[in-house]
C-alpha cells in the first residue's frame, strides 16, 4: 500500500466536514508521530507536561508512574538541569490493581519538601494514564497533600488518553502553572505573555510595539527568576495569549483575576500579520507603525526570492508554524510547494482551501498513517525541506528544523526564516562548487 496522501484540490473538494479519517487525529488511537523521531514519547520532545510543570520558579515535581515511566523521565525524557527538581514515587503491579498508591502520596510530598535545603514554592505531582484509568480524584489528593506537606501541591496530568478530550495535556498543565496566581492591584503599564514554556524570541518586534504605548512591563512565565517574580503576573493589565493551548488558561485568569486577555497567532504571510497587528491595536486603543519591520521581512522574502526564484518546498508539522498557513504563505510569495505532512484541524483547513485555489497538485500527507512506513522517499521533487519530519521523508535535501524553544513571532520571525533558508541554501551551493573543484 503507497503512503496515503491527498492533493490540495480533493481535499478542498471533500469539505471541512469530510476530511478523511487518515488525516484526524482523534480517530487514531495513538499519535506519536512527530515526536518518534526523537526516539521519544509523544509530549516528551521539547516541553512536554512534565517538564512543563516545572515553568514556576521554585517549583519541584513528583512522578507518580509506573517503573518505565519513571525510566523514560530520568532517561530521555528531561534534560539535565531538572533533574534535581524530580522525584518519583513508582507504581507496582498492585498499585496499579487497587490504587494502594494514593494514600502514600502525601507522605512521599512531605519526604521531599523535608528533604530540601528550601521550601519548593510548589510540588507539582504528575500522574499517567494509570490514574486516569483509575479515576483518581486528583484534586482531593492534592489539597491532602498540601495540608500535610505545608506547602502548595498541584497536579499535572500526562494522560495521554485525554489527547482528544475538553482538555488535552498540554492544555490542562497551562492551567496548573498560572493557577497559583492571586488577585493583586493592576498595573497599567503591566502585560503577560501566555502561551510558551521558553521565552519568545526577544527581536519580536512585539516588544518594541507595547513599550511604545507605555507597556514596560511585559512578562513571560519563563522570564521569571524567581516565584515573586512570577506572582507579580497577577498584576498585568491584560494578557496576550500567543499559543491557543493557553485559552483555558486565560479564561480561568480572567474570571479569578479579572485580567481580560486577547489572543494573536503566528503567522508568516506578511499581509496577514500587518492586518492583525492592525486590529489589534484597534482592540486596545491605540496605534502601532509596522512600516519599518513590514520593510525588513518583505526584504527577505524578495532576497530569497531573487536568488533562488524556483525554489519547492516540502513542509513538515513539527516546526514553529502552522504547516498550511506557512505554506501557503511560501506559495503567495511565488514559490512551490510539493509537500505538506500534517495534521488537519478545523482552523486549518480554511489555508488548505486557499493553497488548492493557488497550487491544486500540492500532495498533503499525514504523519498519523500507518502507510507513511511505505513513502516512496527521493522521489518527490523537493529542494528545501521545513521541519524534522519533512527532513526525515527526504534525507539528503538541504533543509531546517525551524522549532527552536525560544518561539519567533511576528515580522522578525518570518525575516529570520526566510534568512535563514537563504543562508542554508548558499552553504548548499558553496559546498557543491567546492566538491566540484575537487
């Protein structure tokens, strides 16, 4: 069976309501793909919800896991830097059976805050699947924990069984670590990023933008140094959310704290991000002059285009963009697109009915299939590839993973994008008229 894939222009015919059960993620039982390239479990690359939890300042986690669990953690699965902050209470065979576990809990919270030099700012106990199976009431457990440790006790829940649920993961531990936040006087000049585990990219000319109208305190969860710091969140005036995993989130902070919150996405087509930034100031009252990094990203896109003006790209979904609205944005600037590996959703689709209208032979393929073990790799006309799954379907093509922690955003992150293809692809041909003199 070939690797099932479908062009722009079927899957624009078929509708939103039609896409094909290959290409939805909550008709699979598992999804590990990208994350299996990294030889890893799926949340585990990058910030999964373990290290996640650990965003607050001061905080430390207990994995409540069986055995391989607890492996893949003190493996693989968390750089080197956390491990101090990790604790494991493990599960045997009849743990798992009857949940003997649960009243060991909050003994295991105490052992560990009577076991370090400070006081953790909070103890975040993460729980897998086994719990979730068990129905392990969670909160219960840890405000049981917190009155016995003396401490904060919050959960985190890594199930990977609620990927398709009101509240996956990812999005369910954006909540956990802005939840000990408590109202405080707001200050005017005072905004939070939400979204992140990593701190965005400081050359985002978003910063630029709100300290122009008088925002001089912009704070990101990772930019915290310490838990006042991160207590001091409370005070923003509204929050931007920048990751729409973080929405939750931000309307839990609305109805405990009262600070409203509105939401802009990443986006690469430079029109696009003019418009928003437009209504965004609109929003807030206020106006904000692009001009300047409108110029420089438009300049990049023009140097790559009039070095290498045919270039066809095939773009993978494990990158800092959405896979269909950066291709399409590659196709608008007048490049090609081959390929895009990625998973459909129902915001997404609407760039996928624009791409079929500019390039309709576009082939979109998804990672969830099983019929990707049988892609035919090097024959599809590729000369750049955008993520590590796109890499990996096409070894040898010059490329970049473009999925660095610290998140671009805004013109300065399609200016840097589009130099650093540019910058790749003249290494490339330097190194093929070298090979060849020799």
């Amino acid at each position: 069976m070939e690797a099932f894939g479908m062009t722009a222009a079927m899957l624009a015919e078929k509708g939103r309501d039609s896409i094909p059960v290959e290409f939805l993620s909550k008709e699979h039982l598992i999804y590990s793909s990208p994350a299996t390239l990294s030889f890893n479990s799926p949340g585990a690359q990058g910030f999964g919800v373990k290290r996640a939890g650990l965003a607050v300042p001061g905080s430390v986690m207990l994995l409540v896991a069986p055995g391989c669990c607890g492996r893949n953690t003190a493996i693989s699965s968390v750089p080197g830097q956390y491990r101090d902050r990790f604790f494991f209470l493990l599960q045997d065979e009849t743990d798992i059976v009857t949940g003997r576990h649960l009243p060991k809990i909050k003994k295991a919270v105490k052992e560990v805050v009577d076991f370090l030099e400070t006081k953790p700012s909070v103890v975040m106990i993460c729980i897998t699947c086994v719990d979730a199976l068990l129905g392990t009431d969670m909160e219960r457990v840890c405000r049981e924990a917190s009155d016995y440790a003396g401490v904060p006790v919050k959960a985190c829940y890594m199930y990977a069984l609620t990927r398709e649920g009101r509240m996956p993961p990812m999005t369910a531990v954006r909540k956990t670590v802005y939840s000990l936040l408590e109202k405080r006087e707001k200050d005017p000049a005072a905004v939070n990023l939400l979204g992140e585990f990593a701190t965005f990219d400081p050359d985002s000319e978003l910063f630029d933008l709100l300290k122009g109208i008088g925002i001089e305190n912009v704070r990101q969860l990772a930019g915290c140094e310490d838990f006042e710091e991160y207590k001091r969140m409370a005070e923003a005036n509204f929050n931007i959310i920048l990751n729409p995993e973080c929405r939750s989130a931000a309307d839990e902070i609305q109805k405990k704290l009262d600070i409203p919150s509105i939401e802009l996405v990443r986006l690469y087509q430079i029109d696009r991000l003019k418009r928003q930034y437009e209504l965004f100031a609109a929003a807030i009252g206020c106006e904000f002059d692009v001009s300047a990094y409108e110029k420089e990203a438009t300049e990049a896109v023009e140097e790559l285009k009039n070095s290498y003006p045919d270039l066809t790209f095939a773009v993978g979904e494990w990158i800092n963009a959405d896979a269909f609205e950066l291709s399409l944005a590659l196709l608008r600037y007048g490049f090609n697109v081959s390929e895009i590996f990625g998973t459909i959703t129902n915001e997404n689709f609407v760039y996928i009915k624009a791409i079929s209208k500019i390039s309709p032979e576009t082939v979109i393929y998804s990672n969830l299939s099983p019929t990707m073990l049988n892609y035919a790799v090097g024959t599809k006309k590729s000369d750049f590839t955008l993520g590590k799954d796109a890499a990996y379907y096409h070894p040898g093509c010059p490329g970049i993973e473009w999925n660095d922690e610290n998140k671009p955003f805004g013109f300065a992150g399609v200016k840097k994008l589009f130099k650093a293809i540019r910058e790749t692809m003249d290494a490339c041909k330097a190194q093929e008229r070298n090979g060849a003199r020799i």
